[in-house]
C-alpha cells in the first residue's frame, strides 16, 4: 500500500516500499530543510518517523531526542513522564485535603487533650510564714506566726505520665489601697511571701516564679501560694490584688486561673479603728467620716465585681460598710 504524502508547495512526490522501511521517490518540497533531505536520502523512512516529522518531531538519529532506545517509548515508561504525574498528582491531593479542612472543620485532626486539668481554685486558707523585720534600723527577730492569706490551686492529672509544673506567671491587673490613712511609725516587715509585689510596682505586669512541682499519673494534687508586698511600713494601708495565675508544664501546656481579688489582713485592724473614731466622734486624726464612706463603696464595688475573694476582703468590706452607716457626732 502507498502512503501519500499532503499536497505542499512545490512537486510532492510519492513515499514508495523498499526493503527496509520506505524511501521517497521524485523530489522533496521545495519547504523541507537541507537536513530533512539529508536525513531521508541517509537514512529510509519508518512510519513512526514520517509521523513525527509531520507533526512537528524529530526523526531517528537527529540531535535532541535523547538514548535512542527511549524515543519510541509510550510517555508514561519515560522518567520525566513518572514524574511529571506523580507531581501533578500530589498537587491535587494537596488542593483537596485544603478545601475538604476549609469547607468541614470538623474534618481537621484534633490534638491530644492536655494532660493537667483545673480542678479547683480558693482564697479561703490562711498561711503562718516567717517574716523578718525592723524596727527603725535596728533588725529584729524573725516573726514565724506572720498570717498570709493563701491561694490554693487543685491540678489533676488526667494522664498516665507524670507532668512536671515548670512555672507561674502572676499578671496583676489592679493593685488597691483600701483605707483612709491612719498615721506612720518606724518599723518595717519583710514577709517571706511565695510572690512579692516590689515598691513601686506599676500594674498592669507580669510576676514570675519558676517551680519543680510533680503531678503524678492519676492524681490530684494542691500548690499553694502566698502574695503580698515586698516591704510592709507601718502605717500602710491594706492592698488589695487583682489577677490571674497561668501554670506553665513540661509538655508546653499552661492552664490560667479566673480573676482573684487577694488581700492580706495586716494592717486592717488600725484601718478600722480609726475609721470607727472618725465616725463616732467626728474626728480620727487623719480620717475624716467622707473618707471611711468613700472607703467603703470602694470595698463593696470590688467585692461585688469579682468571683473568687479572699475572705479577708469580704470580712473588712462588711466592716467598713458598717461603719460609714454610723450617725455622726459633731
């Protein structure tokens, strides 16, 4: 069977059967390179070759077509063809696992739940600490009775590790003084609190303390804390924190309390008488009676605002308030 060349511009001529392939009888177009002519006269035709040649390819032999073995190979038996595919295929999985995530996100995997869990957190303990003071510049003996109110904080461990608390971070928001002031004298505690707010601290910051506490596996286990001022004066007025506490661990997990309202019960005694002399007789050195009262509101704000209270504070607000009730002489 003769395959005919398409016409072109010049003489087209006939692909005839020879022995080995087929070979051009007449003349080549006019538009056929120098190296197609050299090629065929070289070299008999195969129809695989007249087939790339048409369509734009190369014929056996010629410069680019790489090992002579993979030129007839089918494009997926080529390397680059596997790669190309598998490529390709990998992108797309990639386009859909992200729409599948983007439109169900419930479809996106979860992490494991953390392994310590808040089970409970109270201000209602009091804490004897040791705490060193002076009096004028001369230093005293250590006081080991020194009431602090406590902060404890229940952890449970949920796994069968053990976790290791590695930090607290204390972030006060608020720092109050609740009182009218009373006098001054000479002396000055330094209390051996777990947390100590420096003179002059400026809220809102961040106090940090590092920890090695263990929870075992299955287990509940309290820390506790004690917060107050580095230096206690006398004739300071209570204060009263606000913030929250972040428990860092080992395994990068951390846990944060809810706000707490702290206060310690040094000093409210004075407060309180002074207050009382102010209303009852008019006068209170320092204290005025519209003090106390503005005292007072301040007090029961703050305890009404917050959920977790030291009993401290509760029990001074509700005596204060008692006291700016009082009628006034004078």
């Amino acid at each position: 069977m003769t395959l005919r060349l398409p016409p072109v511009a010049g003489q087209c001529g006939r692909w005839v059967p020879a022995a080995d392939g087929w070979r051009r009888s007449g003349t080549l177009p006019g538009g056929w390179s120098t190296r197609a002519r050299r090629a065929l006269v070289r070299e008999p035709a195969s129809n695989a070759d007249l087939v790339r040649y048409m369509t734009g390819g190369r014929m056996r032999g010629q410069p680019g077509d790489g090992p002579a073995e993979n030129q007839d190979k089918p494009f997926l038996h080529k390397p680059q063809g596997v790669i190309s595919v598998v490529g390709g295929a990998v992108a797309i999985l990639v386009a859909i696992l992200g729409l599948v995530f983007d439109f169900f996100p419930g479809c996106t995997p979860e992490r494991d739940p953390p392994k310590l869990e808040l089970s409970n957190v109270d201000v209602a303990r009091e804490q004897d600490i040791t705490a060193d003071w002076t009096s004028g510049d001369e230093r005293q003996p250590a006081m080991k009775d020194w009431k602090a109110s406590l902060l404890s904080i229940a952890l449970r461990n949920r796994s069968a590790d053990e976790v290791l608390v590695t930090e607290a971070k204390f972030a006060i928001s608020v720092v109050t003084k609740l009182g009218c002031p009373y006098g001054a004298g000479g002396s000055a505690v330094m209390a051996r609190y777990d947390i100590k707010v420096p003179d002059g601290f400026t809220p809102p910051d961040t106090l940090t303390r590092p920890l090695k506490y263990k929870v075992p596996p299955h287990r509940n286990e309290r820390i506790a804390f004690t917060v107050g001022p580095e230096i206690l004066r006398e004739g300071s007025l209570p204060m009263v924190y606000t913030f929250t506490v972040t428990l860092l661990a080992d395994d990068k997990s951390s846990l944060t309390t809810d706000a707490v309202v702290f206060m310690n019960p040094q000093n409210t005694k004075s407060v309180l008488q002074a207050a009382e002399s102010a209303m009852r007789d008019g006068k209170g050195g320092f204290v005025t009676p519209a003090c106390v009262r503005e005292q007072a509101r301040k007090a029961r704000q703050i305890v009404e605002g917050a959920t977790l209270v030291s009993p401290e504070l509760k029990e001074y607000s509700d005596e204060l308030n008692r006291l700016a009730t009082l009628p006034t002489s004078g």
